[in-house]
C-alpha cells in the first residue's frame, strides 16, 4: 500500500491545508481570495511530492489556462529547483508578480497543444473540469506525456460541474491505459464542498449543485533494469 497521501479520493475538511503564503516580497492570502478548495489543494499537492520524492525535489510544470495563480511561486517556494508553467495569459499585466529570480518560467502556450519537454512532476490543479469532456481526455493524456518515468502526475478536480460532465472512471481509465499507477483510498471522510461555511465564501455557496474537489494522483515506475 502507497502513503496515504498518494491515494486518491475527495479532500476531506479534516485534511490539512495552508491560508496564507510569501514569495519574493509577494503575498498570498487565499482566504482574502476566496479561493475555496485550493487551501487544501496547494497543500496536499505539495504535501504529496514531498512524500513521492523524499523531500528531494527536481524539476516541474504546472498547466493552467487563462489567469495566473499562485501555485508556481509556492511549488518554488517549497523547494523544486526549476518550476516551469504554462497558460495564455500575459504577464505584462502582472507586474507585481515576481518571476525575475530565474526559479520560474512562464511559457504562453495552450493546454491543449503545449509541448514543453518532460519534468518529474507535472501538476494541473482545479483545472480540466472546466473544459468540455473530450478535451478533459485529450489534455490528461498530454498532461501524462510530460511525466518523466519515475515521476508523478498531480491532478484536482472539481465535480460535478453544471457546464461540463466530469466522468472520473474515464480518468481513470486513461491513466490505467497510460501505463500510470494508482491507489484509491479506502479513508473515509466528510469531503469539503461549496456549501462548507468553514470552506466556501458566500458567492459560492449558492451554487447547485455544491461542488467537490477530487485529489488524483498517478505516477509512472522507473524501467527495468
């Protein structure tokens, strides 16, 4: 059996998670933000890489799509040496964001079609649920493609979602067809969602249904000697 916190399940209001951060003189507080599931998401997505590498971190990517968020800065801030991510946005409009220390790099290509070598770790947090089904599919197996062999996958996702279906089975099963490893857990717990007063900020807990955020991680074994 993996570390349980390389099991895959719902995040769980008992799980740990983190308010607040620092980066090169920049400030994250992610309950001003309203940022209701990444508290825990930043958390366990750290928390989990720390476990698969021994504390011994390398090289990652972080995929997102339209805006920047703070996940990069805090992946860099716990210790990956070179911390790439990509998404269409210009930071030209970010000034405040501080991406001249030549730890991170921000490179402006689409989800869908982005080819930025491979890393040891490739996360893709609150992301894929918001486009359409068949491109879930299709972005997860390029996700896959940028792991390097003994690394790992990082993926939350948030369901169900009233724009777009999310089929979790399909996941799963493209990771399995992949070739990528994973555990489900058998922990039970009462899963965080929209609704949470302790979680959520107002504007989200009108939302119907209330959401939930699924923590998926996958990783892929070295070769046989």
């Amino acid at each position: 059996m993996t570390d349980k916190l390389l099991q895959s399940r719902y995040i769980y209001d008992s799980d740990s998670h983190i308010d607040r951060f620092r980066y090169k003189g920049k400030s994250w507080d992610l309950v001003k933000l309203q940022w209701w599931s990444h508290r825990f998401e930043y958390r366990w997505a750290c928390d989990a890489a720390y476990v698969h590498f021994d504390g011994n971190y390398e090289d990652v990517i972080d995929f997102v799509v339209d805006k920047p968020h703070a996940f990069p800065f805090f992946l860099s801030k716990i210790g990956f040496k070179n911390v790439k991510f990509s998404g269409l946005f210009d930071f030209t409009s970010w000034p405040d964001y501080p991406l001249a220390d030549g730890k991170i790099e921000h490179l402006k290509e689409d989800i869908k079609k982005a080819s930025l070598g491979t890393a040891s770790c490739v996360t893709c947090l609150s992301v894929l649920h918001e486009l359409p089904p068949d491109d879930q599919i299709s972005v997860l197996n390029n996700l896959i493609d940028h792991v390097e062999d003994g690394g790992c996958l990082i993926l939350t996702i948030q369901v169900p979602r009233a724009k777009y279906e999310v089929n979790l089975g399909a996941y799963l099963l493209t990771l399995r067809d992949s070739g990528m490893k994973y555990e489900l857990s058998d922990e039970i717990g009462t899963p965080i969602t929209t609704k949470d007063n302790n979680v959520a900020p107002h504007k989200y807990r009108c939302l119907r249904p209330a959401l939930k955020c699924y923590r998926l991680f996958a990783w892929k074994d070295l070769p046989e000697e």
